[in-house]
C-alpha cells in the first residue's frame, strides 16, 4: 500500500527519501554531528526513507543498523526521535523524489514504491548493520543511508548513482552519497 504523509508541510509518499542535514541543536549532540556533516560532500548529509503508515521511516545511521522510526506530529524533531533513532542530531533539508521525473505509470509506481518500502522494511527486520565500507556500494550485507536508499531503488531499475564524483578522485564513483541523490532527483527544499 502507498501511504501518504506531510513532514513541516512537505508531502511525501512511501519510498519518497527525506534528505537532512547534521547538526541543528546547540546541545554537545548537535555539535558532534555539525562537525560529522562537514566531512560529508555537500549540504545534505544523511537520507532517510519514508515507508508509512503515518510517519514511519526507515534509515541506516546512528544507532549502527537499519532501524525504523516514526516522525512525530509531522515535525522533523531529532530530540524527540533520539530515542528510537540514537543520538543523531540533523534537521531537515527537504524531500527528493525519485519518481517524480518518469513517465512509468500509475501502477507501476505503486509497484515500485511498495517494493522499496519492502525492501528497506525487511533490512531492518534483519537488523542489517551499517556498512562503514562506502566504496562497496554493492554489498547487501550492510547499508550506509544513501547506499540502502539507492539498493532499494535499484532492484527496480532506478539507478541513483549519477557517477557524479563529488570528491572528484579517481575510485570513488561508487559511492553513492546523499548529495547526489539529491542533485539527481526531483525535489523540494524545507
């Protein structure tokens, strides 16, 4: 089933992926994760992806698996999602939607975005853990968030890998990383 939700009055629909950015409270927390951002290639630094019911989300990060979580009353709150989520501090930076640019159907989009939800579901009822590895994007024994988001999309021929080096060195192509994701979507900004 497709779900639909509102996060600070963006719309989303399962298998659309919340992009945010780390840091955002002044708190010893929020300075940790600032400062983690910062190694990270551009504005948006961690993906999340919107399963429904409700708030239901999936995500690969801080508590070192793929967990699900809810959002709360619509809000991006990391405060009050650091119980489930674990001590991760980010705001949100706006929604990318990967299915917004194709001519594929009614149907097969449902079909897609069921599969994704699915998909991701499933890597966190294994409690697949994070892969710190992010040259092996290829792997399905553990996820990063952008490396879950681009698997989930790619079993359905959607590839999320622009190619873009973001580091611009040699090898790095296979890292998928949030900004990219970002870049190569259709999206819209908190």
């Amino acid at each position: 089933m497709v779900h639909a939700y509102e996060i600070e009055r963006l719309a989303v629909q399962t298998g659309d992926l919340i992009c945010t950015t780390d840091g955002g409270t002044e708190d010893i927390t929020g300075q940790f994760w600032r400062l983690i951002g910062k190694l990270i290639p551009g504005d948006v630094d961690h993906i999340v992806i919107y399963v429904g019911p409700e708030g239901r989300c999936v995500e690969a990060g801080a508590k070192g698996k793929v967990i699900t979580f809810d959002i709360i009353d619509h809000r991006w709150d990391a405060k009050k999602m650091r119980r489930r989520r674990g001590p991760f501090a980010d705001v949100l930076y706006g929604i990318a939607y990967p299915l917004a640019s194709g001519d594929i159907g009614t149907a097969r989009e449902a079909a897609i975005r069921e599969d994704v939800a699915a998909y991701c579901l499933k890597q966190a009822e294994l409690k697949k853990p994070y892969n710190i590895n992010f040259f092996n994007s290829s792997t399905e024994d553990a996820f990063y968030c952008s490396q879950l988001a681009y698997k989930a999309y790619l079993r359905n021929g959607i590839d999320l890998n622009t190619g873009a080096r973001v580091f611009n060195i040699p090898g790095t192509k296979s890292i998928i990383l949030p900004q990219e994701i970002w870049d190569g979507c259709k999206h819209r900004r908190y």
